[in-house]
C-alpha cells in the first residue's frame, strides 16, 4: 500500500477520531470506471477488454473461495470458460452455503407484469434505495446484467420463464412500485444456488473444478505484491494446507455475525475477508450495515441465530403497533392479544407516514420506523421490541386459500417457531374478523460494506478479486430486497468471468507457483503462531459468551442508531473486549484434527477487528444515509439528514500493520451523470 500512500500525497487530518486515524488525501483512488454514457459502459468495456484464448486458460490456475450464489456460479462459469480452478467451501457441501437460506426473490428488470419496469427504473430504484452512496456504473451494469440471470436460470430448471404454469409469481420487495422480484413458491434461494451448485456439480465431473469441501481460507498469499495462493485449514484433520494459483477470488459473504445474532447462517464469518484486509486490501464502507424489518423477534437470551420472515410478507401484510399507549402496555403484559385491538385503535404507521410506498418502503426506513415506535412504548410483546404484520385484511380481501397459497410455507415456519398460526381465525369485532397477526422486530442482516473492489471486481491487491456480499460495491448505504441474489449471481456468471480476462491475459508467461516458495511457508507460519497463541491463552470464557459481549456492545451502540459519543463509547468497549479476548479465552480439545470451539475463536478475533472498523467508519461519516443511521442528522420528520457535500465519496480503510492501531483512511470520490442526486421521498 506504499503505492497508495506515495499517490496520496500529504496527510490531512491525523486527529479526527479520538487522534486515533490518519485521513489521506486520496484523489488518487482508481476504480477504472469505463468513459462514455453510463448505458453504454459495460458494452464498451467488453468491447475492449483482453481475451484469454482457450489453449491457454488450461494453464491458468483461479482459486475461488466460497460456494454460495457468488461463489458458485464463478467457479462453475470460470471452469466451463476452460480455467483450471479450485473451489473452496466451508461446509460438507456448497448446498449448505448461507445463500439457500433466501426466502425472498430476486431482481430483474423482465417487466414481465408491463407495470413499467426497465433497466433504468431498476437501476433508479437501486441507487435511490441505497440514498446516493453507490457507484452508478456497477449498479447500472447489474441492472443491465439482471435479464440474462433469469435467462441463466430459467435454462437450469428454476421456474422462471415467462410461460411459467403457476410456479412462478412476480411480487414488489421494499423500495419498488413494480413487481419485478422473481418468487417461486417460498424456495427462490434454494431455486437459485441448486441451479448454481448444478452447474458447478457438471465441471467437478468434467475436471475443470476442484472442490474443496470443510475447507476454510485463513491467510492470502502475496508473492511480489500479487496475490499468488492461500493458506486453508482442513476443518476435519486441523491441518493447515497451501494452495497456489494465478489469481485469488474471495466471494465469502458478508460480516453480518460480527453483532453475534444476526440473520446469518452459524458458520458466516469475515476471516477471508479480514486476512485480505491485514495484506492491504482495502475495506470499503463497514458501516453500511443493513437491518431486516421482517425477523422473528429475539427470544430469551439462549438464541445464537435470528429467524428471517421473507420481506415479500409485507406485499399483503399490514404493520401496526396500538394508537394507545395503555393498549400497547396490555399487550406487554400479555392481557390482551393483537387480535382484541380493533381496526380503529390501530396505527398503521408506515401507511401513515409513507402513504406511496407504505408497507413497502426499504428495509433501512420500515426498521428505523418499528424501532421509533418501540422507542416510544408502543412494541407489542413482553420485551417492548416487535410490531405486528397482520394479513386479517388480505385474508377478507383475497381468502384463506389464495394468501396461504403465498405465503403458506411462512405461515408454518412461523407457527413451528412462536406456535401461532398466522392464518388462523382469532375473534370478530363488529362483524370484522381478525386473524392472529405475525410478530416481527429488526434484526442485524445484510452489510453493504465490504472489500474495496474497483469496476473489474479487482481488490487494492493485484491478482485478489472479490465478489457477491464480500465486496462493497453495487448497493450503497442500503440494499433493496431481493438484490442480494441479484448481485451474487451477476459477479459470477455475467461480470467476473469478463473482468478477470483482462487480469490473466498477460499471466501465461508466468509459470506455475510452487507451494514451497517462502512467501507460503512464512504465512504459514504466520497462521499456525496465531492458532497457538489462541491455544496457550488458557483462560475460562467460552467462545460463544466473549461473542455475546461483543453483540451486545455492537447492538446497542454501533446498531440502528448511532451517536458520536455512543460510538466512542462502543470503541473503548470493543478495546476492552479485545483485552478479555486475549486473557480469558478458553478453548477446550486441542490444535490437531476436528475442533470447533478452535475455528470459531480464530473468526471472533476478526469479528472484533470488523466490530472496530464499523464503529471507526460510522463515527468518521458525520451523516445519516440508508443503513447509516446517526442520530445527530436527521430531518424534522426523524428521516435521515445526508450531507453529500463533505460525505459523497466511498470511505476506504487501510490496515495499519497491527490490531491494536486504528486504519487510515482513504476517499473515493463519488461521480454521479444520469440520475440527480436528492432527497429520497417514499411519501409520494
């Protein structure tokens, strides 16, 4: 990063932050988006980018880590394209990725229902939902990118074509008003990444691809400043192996787990992307942290993971808390039910407050929402934290059989969890029949922030790409539903296998890399020195309750709402964690073979480091925007206050050699031709 520093010129600010960062001057910054009108830069870029021929991408080698929708599909396309490429995942099989978790759909500009949609409107509408914090390129080419998923998809078996025969339903997710998110019967994720993993299962067979199974990346090997190969662990022998290859791919989610409960899947972590880092790729926007409106709310205190309701709920679902304050209290108590309020003792408050979007605003507005109403005592369980999804209206409107039909699979799932049956008949008022309503509350889901990529998908390392959740780089300060998907999908079949070419294009002429070589064996060793050290520190809390701290700290002062000296606070915390962390840590079992308590240790040290530079990035960003929230700027109306004069740029961090110092920070400039920047409105 010498490089960065000498292009950067002077320092600018050494004291922002508790005199804890450095801001460089940082015009500098290459994100090499292509010249020309924003419609046509992708057409030009492909137009001009190198090619590998086909005899030769046999001797080039691609590591890809993780299997997710990201990872999958970059693997399966960059092996059917002729690659040599070694494909590693963390579970027993890529099938057990987070991504088949996704209840919700995915995006596509098809404009199959002709309400209006187009690649602008999606890309308007993406760029508005993430309040003006992304890059205009990378989002209009994903809106561009998104019909030739549905094609993909549509050609593996997923019921999306257009003569669908009642498999497939086009619903409207937050912050749209067409209906272009693509559903299939509750199993979009699973649609999706089976489609994904079918694809990768055909080049495994063919000898393209090398999968890797209960395999995780510990360390990125640089060789002449490139990245050159990996350090992975062998979660069942503890063996720690080396792989080398021309070129490192990284699509291993996003850092959600670091606030411990989350929507997240149990084995989410952010080693990969924290070992990246610690080599000096830069990471992009950490405080962009997205919460989920529709998550079952928190039970007790033994949870380690959070139930996520699919946002598509909320096409029929109607969000309310009690008018009444002495109602709300009733209902905390637990002597009256939702279904014993009637219609004109409800507050509807995101019709009331959004009657354009109503229900459907973006997740980052419709959870600040709850989470004012909660503020204010009016949450409708024991813990004063959730708000009620009713479907007595839609159920009047359309009949049991039709929402069911929808949404049956949720309902269940729902009923399993809370034993509430959302469909069932709980009394009538009146002659107006009510139906047991959902309970819901926010919840800690998917991070917008992640490792700095510029237009190629290439990291501030030569040679280390990055891709899916585990790059910052397409949605902003908030992402719509359904995107998510949308963007795995888009990096690894249609973006990637582009952008990488223009990488590998000249690296025929370097040989094969030897695992031997010292830049292995000393991160190696560099990975097994750290292992030891967890192993030798003999203390007496488990893994699990040092986490628990570290959500706790994180919820409460680097969560929804954000203030200066809440996050000052929360920094001396989380340093205070750090010191417990390398005191009181006590592994059982040993280094060698199968140790679980072991793996998880290893990422709660990078979930600390990640909880840090979060609060770092939302303390620097005097501002509010998307998931953003800090509660010194904000309107009148409690909606978030942007200042796009002093903030209108991408916040890049760079490690500082050490856990202990905090990073420097870096800008990109952000540079907006075809929409206006402006206030976001869902009022009308």
């Amino acid at each position: 990063m010498e490089e960065n520093k000498k292009q950067a010129g002077k320092i600018v600010d050494s004291t922002s932050i508790m005199g804890q960062y450095a801001v460089y001057s940082d015009e500098k910054i290459d994100s090499k988006i292509p010249e020309g009108p924003v419609a046509e830069k992708w057409t030009n870029f492909k137009a001009h980018q190198k090619l590998v021929n086909p005899a030769n991408k046999r001797h080039l080698d691609i590591i890809v880590v993780g299997t997710g929708l990201a990872g999958a599909s970059a693997a399966s396309t960059l092996g059917e394209m002729g690659f040599n490429v070694l494909n590693f995942c963390i579970q027993d099989s890529p099938r057990r990725a987070h991504s088949i978790a996704a209840q919700g759909g995915i995006n596509a500009a098809k404009n199959y229902q002709n309400d209006g949609d187009s690649i602008y409107r999606l890309f308007y509408d993406t760029v508005k939902g993430g309040d003006y914090r992304a890059r205009e390129a990378n989002v209009y080419r994903l809106a561009e990118v998104s019909n030739n998923i549905i094609d993909q998809c549509v050609a593996q078996g997923v019921p999306f074509a257009r003569e669908y025969g009642g498999t497939l339903a086009n619903r409207s997710f937050g912050g749209a008003q067409v209906s272009r998110t693509f559903y299939a019967k509750g199993q979009t994720g699973q649609q999706l990444l089976l489609g994904a993993y079918s694809a990768l299962s055909r080049q495994v067979g063919a000898g393209t691809v090398k999968l890797y199974t209960r395999y995780e990346m510990l360390d990125v090997v640089l060789v002449d400043g490139r990245a050159r190969g990996i350090i992975a662990k062998n979660l069942v022998t503890g063996k720690l192996e080396r792989f080398a290859a021309h070129a490192v791919v990284i699509a291993t989610g996003g850092y959600g787990n670091t606030y411990f409960l989350s929507t997240n899947a149990m084995a989410c972590n952010v080693t990969a992307a924290m070992s990246c880092y610690r080599k000096g790729a830069m990471f992009a926007n950490p405080a962009y942290v997205q919460i989920h409106p529709t998550c079952i709310p928190v039970h007790g205190d033994k949870q380690s993971k959070l139930t996520l309701m699919s946002e598509s709920l909320r096409n029929d679902g109607r969000i309310w808390v009690p008018k009444k304050l002495e109602d709300a209290k009733a209902l905390q108590a637990g002597t009256k039910k939702g279904s014993d309020i009637p219609e004109e003792d409800r507050d509807y408050y995101l019709e009331r407050r959004y009657p354009a979007f109503g229900n459907l605003v973006p997740r980052d507005v419709a959870s600040r929402a709850a989470k004012e109403r909660c503020d204010h005592g009016f949450g409708v369980n024991n813990t004063g934290l959730a708000v009620f999804l009713d479907f007595s209206e839609s159920i009047e409107r359309l009949g049991l059989d039709v929402v069911r039909q929808r949404y049956g699979n949720l309902f269940d799932m729902y009923e399993e969890i809370t034993d509430v049956n959302p469909g069932e008949l709980a009394r009538e008022i009146n002659g107006v029949k009510y139906y047991n309503p959902m309970m819901i509350y926010p919840a800690i889901h998917y991070t917008m922030g992640g490792i700095w990529v510029d237009y190629e998908l290439q990291t501030s390392i030569k040679g280390l790409f990055a891709i899916g959740e585990c790059n910052f780089s397409d949605h902003g300060a908030n992402r719509l539903g359904a995107s998510a998907l949308m963007q795995g999908l888009a990096d690894g079949y249609f973006v990637l296998p582009y952008t990488i070419q223009n990488y590998l294009a000249d690296q025929i002429t370097v040989p094969r890399f030897s695992t031997d070589l010292p830049e292995f064996a000393e991160a190696e060793k560099a990975v097994q020195d750290k292992i030891d050290h967890l192993m030798n520190i003999k203390g007496k809390k488990s893994v699990d309750s040092i986490h628990k701290e570290l959500g706790r700290v994180m919820w409460e002062y680097v969560g929804m709402g954000r203030t200066a000296e809440g996050l000052k606070t929360g920094l001396a915390k989380l340093k205070d964690i750090r010191k417990e962390f390398e005191t009181e840590l006590f592994i059982p079992g040993s280094k060698e073979g199968l140790n679980v308590e072991l793996d998880k240790a290893f990422r709660l040290n990078d979930f600390i480091t990640m909880g840090e530079l979060i609060a770092y990035d939302a303390l620097n960003r005097n501002e509010s925007c998307g998931g953003h929230f800090r509660e010194e700027y904000q309107t009148e109306e409690g909606e978030a206050k942007r200042d796009d004069e002093n903030f209108f740029y991408v916040a890049c961090w760079e490690y500082q050699g050490s856990d202990d110092k905090a990073p420097v920070l870096y800008k990109e400039p952000l540079v907006y031709e075809a929409i206006k920047v402006q206030t976001r409105n869902y009022k009308s």
